[in-house]
C-alpha cells in the first residue's frame, strides 16, 4: 500500500494526457493533469481549467497510507480502513479515467461532424495512477488477510481458590448460617 501511495504521488507530478485539436485557424494543444488543463495556442489567450481529481487523489491516498501504518502497527479497525480507503481511491481513479475517455468520445464526435483533427495521447502519468491503484488494492487485500497481531499477553496475578474446606462462606462472600426450615 505505501508503494501505491508513492506511485500515486509521483503520478500526480506528471501529465495525464495530451489533447491536439488541429483547425484551419488555429493548433491547439491542451495538457491535463490531475489538478487542470494547461493550453498555450498560438493566437488564443493562455487558458489554465482546475480539475479537483489531484486533491481527491492524494487525500485519498493520505487516508490509505496512514491506514496502512496503523494496521501494520496492529490497530483491529486499520485492517478495514485499509480496505475502504484503497476502494475510494480505486474508485476516484475509475471517475478520472472514465472522465478522460467520454470526454475524448464526445470530442472526437463532435470532430468527425465538422473539419477539425482531434487527436488524444495518455501520457505515463495516467498509466502510473492506474498502476498505483491496482497496487493500492491488492496491498489493502494483503494487509486485511494477514493475521492479526495481537499485543503479547500480560500475566495475570495467580488466584488461590480454596476447595477443601467445610465452611459455609462463599468465596469472596459474607458467612450464610444454616437455617434449618422448619415445615408448617
């Protein structure tokens, strides 16, 4: 889990993809990453979009790992957090990648109707992010199948019990006295 945790971290430093939409007019060339969209076309203003996915994915990631931690320093309820935290992030990379392609279905749709090339390259960022959480998920499915450790047992103090005697007192108890009952 904390080698997905780093994959993923690295992954979000790097470029997701590169999108080229080539018109009579213009070349444009958009960039994306986990946190926007850069484009420096020729004759357009510098456009820069914010995508949200990079603070889902590193906090995401951040909830994994310390998760991670404390399960490998024997916390019950880190087994499971492990396993939930490792889901979300599985599911935040599912949400950016299916974003990508229907984004580039509707585009290229949109391209084939009109006279524009559009042309799409996943970059090693996305494949790496993908990679981090496939290894994210089977390190929380390892970490909830190890056996848990259990903190070494402390000895207890040793406990007379007293078996042979005729007294009438319980343990740890005040004397009951025979009372015979009498029938009436």
């Amino acid at each position: 889990m904390l080698l997905g945790g780093l994959l993923a971290v690295v992954s979000s430093l790097l470029d997701m993809r590169v999108a080229v939409h080539d018109d009579r007019d213009f070349d444009r060339r958009y960039v994306t990453t986990l946190f926007g969209t850069k484009s420096e076309a020729s004759g357009l203003p510098y456009v820069e979009g914010l995508y949200n996915q990079g603070f889902a994915v590193l906090l995401t990631v951040a909830v994994m790992v310390v998760a991670a931690v404390l399960a490998g320093r024997g916390v019950r309820a880190a087994r499971v957090a492990t396993l939930a935290a490792a889901s979300v992030f599985a599911g935040v990379v599912v949400a950016f990648v299916v974003s990508a392609l229907h984004e580039e279905e509707l585009i290229k749709a949109y391209a084939a109707l009109s006279s524009f090339r559009y042309e799409v390259t996943y970059l090693p960022g996305t494949y790496l992010l993908v990679l981090a959480a496939v290894v994210g998920l089977v390190g929380a499915v390892l970490v909830h199948r190890a056996p848990a450790r259990h903190p070494a047992a402390q000895p207890e103090e040793a406990v007379v019990v007293h078996q042979f005697t005729d007294d009438d007192t319980p343990p740890f108890g005040i004397a009951m006295p025979n009372v015979e009952r009498r029938g009436g």
